[in-house]
C-alpha cells in the first residue's frame, strides 16, 4: 500500500519536519551556541524580506521517483516587505501549506523561498530562531500539562532557571491571562488555548510572527485584546505580522492582503480591495 506525501516534506539535504506539532527544540529561539551565533550573525547582514520566487509544492506518490499527484500550491511569487500581512482564500486553497513554508515546516518542491536572506532548508534552525509559528489548532503545540510551564519550556534558553517563573508570568500579564498559569491545559477552553499558545510563541521575541487563523476559537473581546496586541507588538517590538483568517473584518488590519485560489495567488492589495476581490470570487463560483 503505498501513501501520498506531501513533496519536500522528506528531503536528502534536511531531516522531515514536524508537521504538525512543535516541539520543544523546533520552538524559535530554541537553537543550539553554535547555531545562535550564526543566527546572530545572518541577522546582522539579512535583508528584512520575504521572498516567494515560482514556490510550487506538490503530493507525491509513493514511487522512488516521487511523481506528483496533485498540486497544492503553484507557481507562488511574491516579496513582503510590510509589517501586517494577511492570505485570504476558501478551505484548502493552500493558505496553511503556504504559511508552512514561511519557517520550513513545508518545504517547496520547487522554485525559492527567502526569509530575510535565508532559505528555511538550508538554514532551518537560524530560520526557525527567526519566525514564530501559531497554529490554528493550540493543541498542536502546547506540550506541558500548565501555561506557566509551556511558557517557562519556551523560555528556557533565554532566561536563568531562577528568573524563570517570572519571566513567564510577565508574558501571560502581557496577554492578560495570568490567572490562567497553573490551570491544566487540558481543562482550557479552546479560546483561553489559543492565547496560551500565542503567548509561548510571543514569549522568545520571534522577529516574523506566522499566525494561522489566529480568531478562529477567539470571542470579540479576545478578537479585539489580539488585534492590539498585534499591533503593539508591531510597534514596540519590530515584529512582523503574517496571518490567514477567515474573518474578512480582522482582515482590515493588515497593510496588505493577497488571496489564494486553488494554490494560487489570484489578488494582491490592501485589504478592503482584496476582501471584495476574495467575495467576487467566491460569487462568481456559486452562480
Ligand atoms: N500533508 C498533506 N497531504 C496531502 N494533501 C494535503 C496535505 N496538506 C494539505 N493538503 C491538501 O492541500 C490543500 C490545501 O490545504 P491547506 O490546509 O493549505 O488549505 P487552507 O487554505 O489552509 O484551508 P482551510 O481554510 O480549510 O484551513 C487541500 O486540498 C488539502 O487537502
Ligand atoms: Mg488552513
């Protein structure tokens, strides 16, 4: 029985990565010495801009050769350079898979992918240092039975053991659940999941930050707490926003919004124009 894979997922030149979890060590700023001064040293000489150059990914079968099956994305092109960035599109047009590459979760089976001057398969821990991934589902990535304790996990490299619990505490305050640190994750509702995952993301100061359908489990005043916070975050810290959704309103608070159709990207504007090109779409489909 042989079973369709994802291409670039299994790569001679890197090790598969996780697809749907992060683990510990995957986490940004989770990087070795060695690895943290080549980070520090890309930093200081990389370009602030990603770059999509004909990114084409694929499902292979299970053959040697690897014969794609189906596409998923194709012939993607684009270079971002604002700080809020959103990819609109209907279920499984690609926006999740296209997200993936940003810190080489996905890998492109062809054409290029640049974050800031680095390419996420050549250099995957100093880009994974770089940009912090959100998931939609918290689930896929919150790993210690406590927020505190996920917190302080992502902290662990960064702050002494002794400053820890602080430091992680701080980080909750930040997004206001605080009084959430020591409950089990398990017994959090979905929305109060969702900002602890945030949060152990948020916690290791990532410089893209890469939210998939960030308001999904969220209700309007957590909507309305993460869209300040997202721009603070822009403002105070430098971070870079880069998010799907489904919510066409959370969507105005990009500075540029791109539409994906059946792995394509079919617009690309500011964002009022791209939600009327996005309703247009899916009009025109359903007549
Ligand atoms: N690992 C995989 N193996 C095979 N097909 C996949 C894999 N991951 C995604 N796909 C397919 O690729 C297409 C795009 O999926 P993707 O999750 O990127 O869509 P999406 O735009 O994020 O959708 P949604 O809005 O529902 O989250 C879908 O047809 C999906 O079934
Ligand atoms: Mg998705």
């Amino acid at each position: 029985m042989s079973f369709p894979r994802l291409f670039g997922r299994r790569t001679a030149s890197a090790p598969a990565p996780a697809a749907t979890m992060t683990p510990a060590a995957d986490r940004p700023g989770a990087v070795s010495m060695a690895e943290g001064k080549a980070t520090a040293g890309a930093a200081a000489s990389a370009l602030r801009e990603i770059r999509f150059a004909d990114v084409c990914v694929g499902v292979l079968d299970d053959t040697a050769e690897g014969e794609v099956i189906r596409a998923i994305l194709s012939d993607v092109t684009f270079t971002l350079a604002e700080d809020r960035v959103v990819f609109l599109g209907a279920n499984g047009s690609g926006k999740s898979t296209l997200l993936q590459l940003f810190n080489g979760l996905v890998t492109a089976n062809s054409g290029q992918v640049h974050i800031d001057g680095m390419n996420p398969v050549a250099a995957p821990a100093q880009v994974r240092s770089r940009v912090g991934f959100v998931f939609t589902d918290p689930a896929a990535q919150l790993v210690m039975p406590t927020p505190i304790e996920d917190i302080e996990l992502s902290l662990r490299k960064r702050v002494p053991k002794a400053e820890r619990r602080a430091a992680a505490l701080t980080v909750l305050e930040e997004l206001g659940i605080a009084d959430l640190a020591d409950r089990s994750v398990y017994e959090l509702s979905g929305g109060q999941r969702q900002l602890v995952a945030l949060a152990a993301v948020l916690a290791v100061d990532p410089q893209i930050l890469v939210l998939d359908e960030p308001t999904t489990l969220l209700d309007l005043r957590n909507r309305e707490k993460l869209r300040t916070l997202l721009g603070e975050v822009v403002t105070r810290r430098g971070v870079r926003v880069i998010f799907s959704t489904h919510d066409l309103e959370f969507a105005t608070l990009a500075d540029r919004a791109l539409v994906v159709d059946g792995g394509r990207i079919v617009h690309d504007s500011a964002p009022a124009e791209a939600v009327e090109a996005y309703r247009a779409l899916i009009m025109s489909e359903s007549t």
